[in-house]
C-alpha cells in the first residue's frame, strides 16, 4: 500500500502519469500461440469452431492427472498442449485488488483507480453509476492482463446480505435490503463483463454462497458456524441477490461460502449448487469455493471421513474450481477409489474452461482481441479518477444538519480546525479488498483547497486509548471559525476475519468529540469514516454538534469528495443502506442467530422486519435543498390474474389470501405510479427517490412492516420539477414469503410511500376466490 509520502493530489497525479504512458509489452499468448503450429492446428484453438466443440476437444486430450491440476486457482500449465499455467485469484471489489495473487502493481501498472468501498457507492442509489465503475474496473482489469500484470477471472462482488451491524465484511456489501443488493450485482457485474454473452471483457463472480455474515464472534468463526436459516428467509432473503446476479446479471462465477447452511457445507451442498445455481437459476459459468473452503469441511467441520470423500462430495455437488491446492492433491485418490468419475471431473473443466474461452484466452495473442488495445495509458486515467470522485460525492450521506450549518463558506470560514484520528488518512479511506490506489487526498488536502486549516489529530489513531492530545484540539476549535472532526472506525475494528465489539465510537473519540464541540467557536461538524452503522446518538441529539456526514470508506478522492460537500460545491444525495441501531439493541442478540423476522423475544434483523428505535433509518439522507413529492396517478385497485383453471376457496388463513406468484399471471402484471419531483429549494442537487410498500398482514406475524420497491436517482435544478414513471413489478415486489419459503402476492391493501406521501392499492384476484394451495 501507498504511505503518506506518496500522496498525490489529482491534478499533480495527471503530470505524474504521463511518465507512465509508454506501451505496455505485448503479452504471450496463454494458449493456442499462432507461432506454435503443432498446437494451433488443434480444433481447441480454432476461433470459427464453437465452443463447446473447443471445450470437448481439449478436454479429450489431457489425462487425469493434468485434468486434476486445472481444479484449482494455481491451475497448472500443459506444455505438450502449448497451454500456459492461470491464476484464476484475482480481486476487484471497487478497482483492481492486489489482494489475489493474480494480480502485481509495478512498473507500468504502479496502481489502479481505487473507487469508494462498496457501501458507500450504493448510498449513492444509482444503478448507472454501479454500471460506470464495474466498466472502468473491467477496462482497467483488461489492460493490465495485456501487460502481464493480472488475470481475467475476477472474484467479485461480494452481495451477501449486511445482517448484523457488527460484521466485519459489512463495509464490502451493497447494505441489507436484498432488492438493492440485487440490483447493485446485476450492474456491477453487467459493467464488469460487458455486453455481449458469448464473449467477456472479464469474467466476475457473486459471493459468499450463502447465508455467509459471520467472521468471529464470541468464539465462534466462520470456519465452524453453521447457519440455521428457514426456507423463509433464505428464498425472501439472502437467495435474493445471488438469483439477480446470476439471472439478470449472467454472471459468469458464483463462489460458495465457508459456513455450512442446515447443518451442510455450501461447497458440498447439491441442492444449493447444482440444483439452485445451475439448475433453477441457469449459471452458464463456473462454481468456486471460498479459498480452501474444501479443506475448511474436511479439517475444520469433520463433514466426511477422508480426504478423498471430501473433494468427491465437492465435486459431485457441483464445485468446479477450488481456491487452494485441497482437489489438486485427492482428487485422482477419489477417482481411483471409485467415489468419482472421470466425467465428474470432465464436467468441472468444461465449466472453467468455456469460461477462459469465452475470455479469449485460447484465442492466441491478446492484441487482436476486442479489447486488446486496452494498456498503461487506461489505467488512472484523468476521467477514470474523475468517476472515482463523483462516486464519493454521491456516496456521501448528510445525516444532521442543525440549522443549516452545511454548507460552510470559504468567505465566512476562513479558518476551519480539522481533528480526529481519521482527518488526515489515505489507506484507511479505501477499506478492505483495495488495491495500490493512483493517489490520495485525504480530508485534511481537500479541506485546505477552501480555507486555511489548523490541523490536531487529538487522537493517534481509531483506538483513541487517551486524552493526552484533548486540549490543543480544544484550543485549535476555540480559535477557528468552524471546526470539523473526522472519526470513525478503520480496518483494525472492522475487517475480514474481525467482527465489531459494539456499535459506539472506539475508545475515548466520543469524549473527544463533546470536549471539541463545547469548546468550538463556531459550528462542529462531525464526520464519520466507517463500513458499518456507529451509534452516535450523543452527536444526534447535542445542539452543540451542528451537522454529521457519514462518508463511508469513500476511496481515493475521499477527502476531495467530503470537501467538496462541506463547501457545498456539491450537494450531497446519498442516503443509508442500512439500518443505525443503538447499541441498546445488541443486547442479548447473539451474531449467530440467523433469524430475520421478529418475535415476542427477538428484536427481528433489518429494516424491513425490526421495528425498534434507531439512530437513523434505512434510507435516511438530508439535502442542502428541499424535494417533495407528489403522486400525480395511481391505481387504486389493481385486478390480479390467475394462470389456468384453479379450484378456489374462501379460507381466512393468509394462503386463503394470498396468490401464489406461479400461479399468476406475472408477466404484464405490474403497476406505474406517476410521481411529480420537485426541487423547491435554491439549490441544484441529486435526489435519491425511494418508494416503500407495506404490504397487507392478513393476520400474520411475519410479513415485512415495509419493503423496498422501486428507487430512482435524478438530478433536479433549483425549481425544477420533473414527472417520473415508476413500474412496479407485482410478482417481484409486492409478492412476500411465507413461512414454507412459497412467494406470495397478498390480497388486499398495499400502501406505497413515497417520502411523506402516502397511497394505498388494492390488489384483488378476478376470481370469486382464490387458487387452492
């Protein structure tokens, strides 16, 4: 990672590039060299023929034990077949990862555009800009496989549900409504791969298969947990993201996760990998394992007798490539022993093989590919760093604004004390699973930009384990014309493999922040850098505290971006993608209780299921301006179709009012909701539109108190209004699970919000009753 003396502010960092312009050194080939021509005469190398004829002859000509070294990440080289060794471990989060060994920073690729940390870009709500990263990431991605510098199959996003406010791995997720994190893997996969399905520009993969958000927790780790889900909430929620990435964004991999689900490890489970990825949900890719996760069930969970079962059961279940040397070593064991089958193993290759075709990779020499143009001069590029700052922007989220104290003014602010642990960071700003960024500029460099800073750390780092540095910041604020305190949390309280303690504030920060606050002559401003919620509920209710921003890991403009707001050259629009609780509601909530919904002694998980107090709300994000809404037109009774002859009746229970989705008529059933936007305010500014649905309980307990949509991004001038058309999906959306893990469209009254605006739909089935279940 880049230190401090490397910080480099953007238009510094353009001069500095140039250096870098040279081109880059045209890569071997992988396979199929066209100089080589005892192996290019193959049929496997023959561009015209189609794939899976290449697949199937290639496969034909290796033994067995060349077929077992291909099962893992470090898959090995076949020189009498003019096939060079892949390492298929390479990492692209938010920019190209030097976390796999796929990938090497240096030379003509000295770093990468490092884009805000996942959580933060979806506050930004904008599913174009999810798309516009995953593109400049893959271009990025591509041009350093040109150079020598990395590899193709990249073994992101991460779209497992943020559960429990405590997990480590939070900060790498799209938040906890599973509708977003849906739509978020479905965009950043489509911009990673690009648009063509027979062809891809790299190939991405959706993690952790499944019910995965648990690294160690009260002696528990996520090499021995097993997570005890019902159907319910594994179809209505943590399936949810995986089945949109997969379907809608084709994704080309999908990885099963650590933890067993009932009692079963994902990696070894046949009815989640064969029967759920592939067969119901039609993966036309490749299934791997989280990196030795085959050895994790053999060593860790005692889930088979011998080596030999283990990578037999993997395999047979559907895993095609192992990350880690496990299938490498006992596969050719369990084929002798009869516990697998050559075609078991002929299966797994055609799977990651047709994906290296698909990548061009027995294509011949990079340069003639589509996107074999693509070299140094692609890599932090002026407008690749440029989307990287407008992603910290719109990923900001104004949480208080007291009085309208935001935005300060470099004319009446000409001094601002800038203070805290986080005020003058730059690794800390790209979270976890980053690469080596282009460069930094971290708050303190972006605050100076605007006005004169007087800058006292106050405390050395997140831990804030004393006071010995309180007074100079109290001095510094009591002088200054506003003071800002950036806090918060970093990679040693939150990361993989380290789940959080608690929801406040590390160490004495909170001390810190109220003695600043009641010294500061001006306004106070506290900014919060941090993956998951902080409850900072003393901040929220003290006068004395004008404004909170929330920032995320916002990435390597980070300090440009938070700037930027402060100033108000940029409005912020971001709202949370998750739920803030206090730390009252971790009270007897183990991290291993997997359960969604609520009861009578279980608070429930989420926005959509717990219904307690909070510090902020799912969703919740202020605007130096004013929008209001206004629901122009609407349905008021929406007729729901049935597919078929049905036997009807008129049971109270709730499937006596309820539809199943299969059972209707799904595929013109969806409701548009006209909407007038209008900014009121003297500022132009991006809106982010949620519209909620709470549906009818029809006397259950276990239907979701409201559910997300529909959202939609927009920019609005001041005074500007604008009519928006919002489709609502019935079956997907307004549908629930019932307890059998069945989806449901409830009959009866659904009332859709929309900010403060409120209107309730009828849905009603055509029929006297409804199906018979």
């Amino acid at each position: 990672m880049a230190t401090s003396a490397h910080r480099i502010i953007i238009p510094m960092l353009i001069i500095l590039l140039a250096t870098f312009r040279r081109g880059g050194g045209a890569r071997e080939p992988f396979a199929c060299d066209p100089k080589d021509t005892a192996v290019s005469r193959y049929p496997f190398c023959r561009v015209a023929v189609p794939i899976p004829e290449r697949v199937k002859d290639l496969i034909g000509r290796l033994t067995l034990q060349e077929k077992v070294r291909l099962l893992v990440n470090n898959a090995a080289a076949v020189p009498r077949l003019g096939i060079k060794g892949y390492e298929w471990w390479s990492e692209a989060l938010h920019g190209v990862s030097n976390v796999g060994p796929g990938t090497k920073f240096g030379g003509e690729f000295p770093g990468a555009t490092s884009f805000p940390q996942v959580i933060t870009t979806v506050a930004s709500f904008n599913v174009s800009l999810w798309e516009a990263i995953g593109r400049v990431v893959s271009d990025e991605a591509r041009a350093m496989y040109n150079g020598g510098a990395a590899g193709l199959t990249y073994w992101s996003p991460n779209v497992n549900i943020f559960r429990d406010p405590r997990w480590g791995r939070g900060q790498e997720t799209p938040g906890e409504d599973p509708m977003v994190a849906g739509e978020y893997a479905a965009s950043y996969v489509k911009g990673l791969q690009g648009n063509d399905d027979d062809r891809l520009k790299v190939a991405a993969c959706c993690k952790h298969f499944t019910a995965y958000d648990l690294e160690n927790w009260n002696g528990t780790d996520r090499f021995h947990f097993n997570a005890k889900v019902t159907r319910q909430d594994i179809v209505d929620t943590f399936e949810v993201p995986f089945r949109k990435c997969v379907r809608e964004g084709k994704v080309a991999s999908v990885m099963c996760s650590y933890n067993q689900v009932n009692g079963v490890p994902t990696c070894a489970d046949p009815n989640l990998l064969k029967g759920t990825i592939r067969n119901q949900w039609g993966l036309n890719g490749y299934i791997v394992s989280d990196c030795d996760s085959v050895g994790v069930f053999y060593d860790n969970q005692h889930y088979t007798s011998t080596a030999e079962e283990a990578a037999a059961e993997a395999i047979k279940a559907g895993l095609d490539l192992d990350c880690g040397p496990f299938l490498a070593v006992h596969t050719e064991d369990a084929v002798k022993k009869g516990l697998l089958t050559i075609t078991h193993v002929n299966n797994a290759l055609t799977n990651t093989i047709t994906v290296q075709m698909r990548l061009g990779m027995f294509d011949g020499v990079s340069s003639s590919h589509p996107y074999g143009k693509l070299g140094p001069k692609h890599v932090c590029s002026p407008s690749n760093q440029q989307l990287a700052l407008d992603a910290a922007r719109q990923g900001i989220v104004l949480l208080k604004n007291r009085h309208f104290a935001l935005p300060l003014s470099a004319d009446h602010h000409r001094t601002v004390a800038v203070i805290g642990p986080n005020s003058d960071v730059n690794v800390t700003m790209i979270g976890n699973y980053a690469g080596v960024a282009c460069g930094y500029v971290t708050p303190l460099e972006g605050i100076k930009r605007y006005t004169t800073v007087v800058h006292r750390k106050g405390c050395d780092n997140v831990a804030c384990e004393t006071e010995y540095s309180f007074t100079d910041a109290m001095a510094a604020a009591s002088t200054a014309d506003a003071t800002v305190l950036v806090m918060g949390l970093d990679q040693s309280v939150e990361a993989e493999t380290k789940d959080r303690d608690g929801l406040l504030l590390p160490g004495r920060q909170q001390e810190l922040v109220l003695k600043v606050a009641a010294a500061s002559r001006g306004p106070t401003v506290v900014i919060l850098m941090s993956g998951g919620p902080i409850d900072v509920s003393f901040a929220k209710n003290d006068p004395r505290i004008s404004a909170i921003l929330w920032v995320g890991y916002p990435g390597q403009a980070g300090g440009a971006a938070i700037a930027d707001v402060l100033f108000g050259t940029t409005n912020p629009g971001g709202k949370l993608p998750m739920t803030w609780y206090p730390q009252s509601y971790l009270s007897n909530l183990p991290m291993t209780n997997m359960a969604m919904r609520s009861n009578s002694s279980y608070p429930g998980r989420t926005y959509r299921f717990y219904s307690g107090p909070v510090v902020y709300e799912f969703g919740h994000g202020l605007s130096y301006t004013n929008f209001i809404h206004t629901i122009v037109k609407a349905p008021t009774i929406v007729s729901v179709s049935l597919s078929g002859h049905r036997q009807t009746h008129s049971a109270s229970t709730l499937s006596g009012k309820a539809i199943r989705v299969t059972h209707a008529k799904c595929q013109k059933l969806s409701l548009v909701i006209h909407v007038d936007v209008e900014n009121k305010g003297d500022r132009d500014g991006f809106h982010t539109m949620l519209v909620f649905s709470t549906p009818p309980a029809n006397g259950a307990t276990w239907v979701p108190r409201k559910q997300l949509v529909a959202f939609e991004k927009l920019h609005l001038s001041s005074k500007e209004k604008r009519r928006l058309q919002v489709h609502v999906h019935i079956c997907k959306y307004l549908s629930v699970v019932d307890k059998l893990g069945v989806r449901r469209i409830p009959l009866g009254d659904h009332v859709i919000h929309i900010g403060d605006v409120k209107h309730t739909i009828s849905l009603q089935a055509t029929t006297l009753g409804v199906i018979k279940t």
